[in-house]
C-alpha cells in the first residue's frame, strides 16, 4: 500500500466511494468536508490554536513539542482507539490534514506502530478542494447537460432522483429551493457543497454518458451559490420540461413542503415541534410579501394559523390545500412563466413525468 496518494489517483478514490479519516480540527472540517470523510482529529480547536500560535512565535520545533505535550497519555490511547476502530470498519480507507504534512503524517506513522496501515493525501484538503473545483470549471465543456424545467409543484426534484445520470442539488444543498426551502437541519458550507457535486459528477462518470441532468434553479439554493461557471452552463443548456395539472402540483408541494417539514419537526420536544414548524412557514411566507401582495399575503398567513390548531389530519391537509392553491396561482406560475418566456428557444421536449420517461429511453 503506497504510504501517500497524489492527484493523479482522486477520481479513483471518488468512484471507488473511499472512506476518509479527516484529522483536522473541527473549525476546519465545519469550514469544508469531502463526501466519505468522518472527522476523527488529531487536536482539538483550542488545541490547534495554542500550536498555531506557538509555531508563529517560537517555530516549528517548539509547535511539535507542544502538540506532543497536548496529545500524549490516556488522550493519545483514545484517539488511536478512534482512528483504529474506523479502519478496522472501513476497507481501504485513507488519511488527511489540511496540506497533507505533518498531522496526517504523525498519525499515520501512529497507526503504523499500532501494525495498521493506512495512505495519506499528498497535499491534504487542499489539494482535494482544488481538484474539486477544477472538476467543475469543466463541467461546461461537455455538451450533455439537459435541465430539467417546470412550473412549482411538478415534481422535478423527485424525477431527478429516479434518474441515474443526475446530479440532485437540493438534495446537496440541504434546502428545497423556494422561500419554503428550508429544512431543520442547517445547509453545508459552501465548499462542502461544491465538493459534493465533483464528487457526484466523477463517482457517476457523467463526462462520459450521452446526458445528464440538472433541475433548473436560480443561482442561490438557500444560502448556498452554485458555482458560476456550472451555472452559466445551466442557463445555455437544452431544457425540457415537466408538465402536471394544479391537482398533481398543489399533492407534490403539500407532501414535500408541508407533511415532509412537519414531520421533520416533529422530532423535536413535542411542546416546542409545533411552534417552530408554524414559525417555519410564517417566516418562509415573510420573505415574499412584497411580491406576493397584502391580501393574498394575509390570507395565507391567516390558513397557516388556521392549520396550525390541528395534527397531520384530512383537515390539516385542506386547510393548507387552500394557501397552497393561492400560492401558485398568484405568485409562483406568474413569475415562472416571465422566467420561461426568456427561455422559450432552449426547450427541446415538454410533457407529463411518464412522457418524458418513454422520451429518454428513446433518446438513449
């Protein structure tokens, strides 16, 4: 086993789905992750701190003892104990810090007095986020990308998932993509974000298929931006487009905004779950006012009260039935339809979800 990996063998570590052992601090890994990594670190932040700051004014050798000070006895046996367990668990799995130097590097040599053997990144999460972002600076020089467009409420995020040369962005970013789009657990960062999506890009070898595709999103999922240059590629790219009556729309937002949320939230202290859920909606609602209108705003606001005295129930769901009608009449499908009137020469198939199943399997 080679005791470092270079760039060269990445996309093979992507496909092949290796498991990482990621010894940076926690800041580190909360700031940028790659998919397959588990945060197992060699120091704590404060720790990392105190070093840092004992190598910029005393150097390197001193930043060493330290941090063989900080990590020795019973902390040392417990964090081998980690970092075993998870190779013991885990086939092939591979080790990084940030630049791939010394923390990777000491606790590889560790693991190697403890008879296990385990390669290290040359060039660590750096050289690991650079190869990520120079896979989707590329991404715009294959010619397969299809969008996959439609109004609010056609199911598009769920047609992406059945597909097996597609990249779900929502489900990446953590968010569903409106106003209502936020889930209960907080969105990646937005390095982690990019990198998800090379990854999925290699680990599905999407450069090489006849297509791929995206769901048509604004630039911004929640707070997260798609990276520019894939973006501009999305906005010159074929669309085709989903088509679904006001009856199919209004079940897809209700069970994918409404009962799906609830639910979430529902995992919460029950005391609290209501609450929050009801504050979810109101301040979804509160971020399309303006555009929305007073009148339509109020009395959606008033059937979101009104559906917040009940469970998940035949009357919950009618009462949110109703704003979600509203909604789409009023504010969704106007807008959309100005956003696709710009697009209108991109669009090269429209049709129902089973339509456009039989189109692709004759277009393969």
């Amino acid at each position: 086993m080679p005791k470092t990996i270079g760039s060269t063998s990445f996309a093979s570590l992507f496909k092949n789905q290796t498991s990482f052992i990621d010894v940076r601090a926690p800041i580190e890994f909360e700031q940028g992750s790659i998919p397959g990594s588990i945060n197992i670190p060699l120091l704590t932040n404060k720790q990392r701190e105190d070093v840092g700051k004992t190598y910029r004014k005393f150097g390197k050798d001193e930043a060493i003892h330290l941090g063989q000070r900080l990590i020795s006895g019973n902390t040392k046996k417990s964090r081998l104990a980690e970092w075993a367990r998870f190779c013991e668990n885990h086939e092939n799995p591979t080790i990084f810090c940030h630049r791939g130097g010394l923390r990777s590097r000491i606790v590889q040599n560790w693991l190697h007095e403890e008879g296990i053997e385990i390669p290290r990144i040359d060039g660590g999460y750096k050289a690991i986020r650079l190869f990520a972002i120079n896979t989707l600076e590329q991404i715009p020089a294959t010619p397969n990308l299809l969008i996959i467009g439609g109004k609010t409420g056609t199911a598009k995020t769920q047609l992406i998932k059945t597909l097996p040369h597609a990249i779900d962005l929502e489900g990446l970013a953590n968010h569903r993509g409106s106003a209502f789009g936020n889930r209960i657990e907080p969105q990646p960062s937005q390095a982690s974000f990019e990198n998800k999506i090379a990854y999925q890009y290699i680990l599905n070898d999407l450069a090489k298929q006849n297509k791929f595709f995206l769901e048509d999103e604004s630039r911004m999922i929640g707070s997260l931006n798609i990276p520019l240059s894939l973006y501009n590629h999305m906005r010159t790219s074929s669309i085709v487009l989903i088509k679904a009556n006001i009856e199919e729309r209004i079940e897809t937002i209700l069970n994918d905004y409404i009962i799906s949320n609830y639910n979430e939230y529902a995992s919460l202290p029950k005391e609290e779950s209501a609450n929050i859920f009801t504050h979810y909606l109101l301040s979804s609602l509160e971020k399309i006012k303006k555009r929305l209108g007073s009148q339509h705003y109020k009395t959606i606001k008033q059937k979101m009260f009104q559906a917040s005295n009940y469970e998940i129930n035949d009357t919950f769901k009618e009462i949110h039935r109703e704003w979600i009608q509203i909604l789409i009449l009023e504010y969704y499908d106007p807008m959309y339809e100005y956003q696709l009137s710009k697009k209108e020469d991109r669009i090269i198939f429209e049709g129902t979800r089973k339509e456009f199943s039989e189109w692709v399997q004759n277009e393969a």
